[in-house]
C-alpha cells in the first residue's frame, strides 16, 4: 500500500481498506473535505443529522467528539445505527421521526450543524422542508445540504442505453416516483433562498466518482487517492456541477 493510501486516523480522511470502502470513500470525500473546517476547529458541537439512516456520516461526526442524534423514519435503520455506534464505541442518539415531525421530534434551534444527506430527494414539498431545517439550526449554525443532480443521472442514464428514461428527467416532475427528486444547482440555490437560507459554498460531487469501473479502483494501487484529488479539484468549478451525480451545498 502507498503512503497515499494508508488510511489516515482521523476518522473524517478515513481511506478504505476494502474495495468497497474506497469506493465509498471516493464518493464522499468532497463532503468531507467540506465539513472538516467545522468538524475539526470547533469544539463538541450538536449535529443532528436528519435522514441519518444507519449512520454513515453520523457514527464518524461522533468518533470527532461531536454530540450527534439522527432522526430517521426507519426503525431497522435506527437499529444498524446503534449496532454501528457500538462498535465504534461512540454514542450517537437515535430518534424516529421525519423532516415534518423534525422540530416536535430534536426541537427547534437545536443544532449548531445540520445533516441533510439523500433526504430532500424524497420529501414532498421541498421548500416547507428546508424552512424547517432553517428552524432547527441555531444562529450561526450552518446546514449540510446533499442532493441528487439532474444533469448526471440524464446521462447515466443515456449511456446505459435508457433514452427513454433518460428523456423523462429532463425536466422537473411533480411525482418522480421511487427515485426521488433530483436538482440542478440553480433550482437548489434557488429553493435555498425561498426558506432564507443563504448558500455560502456549492460542490459538485461524485463527478468521476461513479464513472470509473470499480475494478480500476481495486486493482491499480494509488488510484484511489488519485480519483480524490481529482474529485476535490472539480468540486468548486461550476462547469463541472452538471456532471455531478450530487449536489452538496453549506448555507446558513
Ligand atoms: C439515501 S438514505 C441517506 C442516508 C444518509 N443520510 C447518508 O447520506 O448515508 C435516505 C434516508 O432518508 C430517510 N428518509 C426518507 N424519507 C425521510 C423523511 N421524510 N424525513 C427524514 N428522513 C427520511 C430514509 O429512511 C433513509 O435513511
């Protein structure tokens, strides 16, 4: 292994000792470069992650020091987040619960950062949801915005072949069905401003990330590495937002 691939011990720069690990990490590493300003420079913050699931980002926010809750509709994911959190010996507290129960649920400035990763995709109304996230971060707290992108899942799925597919997303639709909604940059920084939020930073994420075969990153050594510095390289250049298969914005 090469010393651009040993894993850090830092649990926010963590890199992967399986494939599908580095596969993960490749995906992520772009948010996590993000966040680790406010992870790593501040004291013990409260992190509620929202949509938190079985407590991916969740488990290693806590590993910094941070006192973190999720709230997730699924119990089974609350289950895994336990089991997580217990074998990493952190505590992360699980609440079930919605966006739209959120503030009976953690209360209302509850937060100094706020996670909202792969949720906004699946809510009805987007906006009455952000407005309420604005409501559970504390003045001065920053959310933590991850959403799918338009642009790239049309061409993922014209390259595979699905044209009529591909065709449908074009445009926004009120019912996108089990996949979710997915955004463009301008309609998310857009929304953002509706619930008074204000967008201090937007990367693009995942702009390589799920375009390489996977076997490239298993079986050629430093490719890993290589692919995020690359990620993190584009991830602030706006001709590439449309390439990427997420959208990760901090606003206040
Ligand atoms: C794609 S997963 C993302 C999990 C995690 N945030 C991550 O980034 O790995 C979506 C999560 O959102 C949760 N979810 C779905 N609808 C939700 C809602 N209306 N409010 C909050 N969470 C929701 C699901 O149970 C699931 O755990």
């Amino acid at each position: 292994m090469s010393a651009s691939e040993r894993p850090s011990d830092r649990p926010s720069e963590r890199l992967a000792e399986r494939p599908s690990e580095r596969r993960a990490a490749a995906r992520t590493a772009v948010v996590w470069d993000a966040l680790r300003p406010l992870l790593e420079q501040s004291g013990p913050l409260d992190v509620l992650d929202i949509g938190g699931g079985t407590g991916g980002f969740a488990v290693r926010v806590a590993e910094l020091g941070h006192r973190v809750t999720v709230v997730d509709p699924s119990p089974d994911a609350l289950a895994s987040l336990g089991r997580r959190a217990r074998e990493r010996g952190v505590e992360v507290a699980g609440l079930q619960g919605e966006v739209s129960s959120l503030l009976d649920v953690a209360g209302a400035d509850s937060a100094d950062l706020v996670l909202c990763h792969g949720v906004l995709e699946h809510v009805g109304d987007p906006a009455t949801a952000l407005g309420v996230l604005r409501e559970a971060v504390r003045d001065g707290g920053t959310l933590s915005l991850l959403v799918a992108q338009r642009h790239a899942a049309v061409l993922a799925r014209a390259m595979a072949g699905h044209f009529g597919q591909a065709l449908a997303l074009l445009e926004p639709t009120v019912d996108p069905g089990r996949a979710g909604h997915r955004y463009t940059s301008d309609e998310l920084v857009a929304l953002l401003a509706t619930a008074d939020l204000h967008v201090e930073q937007v990367h693009g994420v995942r702009v390589f990330a799920d375009l390489v075969p996977g076997t490239l990153l298993d079986l050629e050594p430093g490719s890993t590495a290589a692919l995020v510095e690359l990620e993190k390289a584009v991830a602030t250049r706006p001709e590439y937002l449309p390439l990427a298969t997420q959208l990760h914005v901090l606003a206040r």
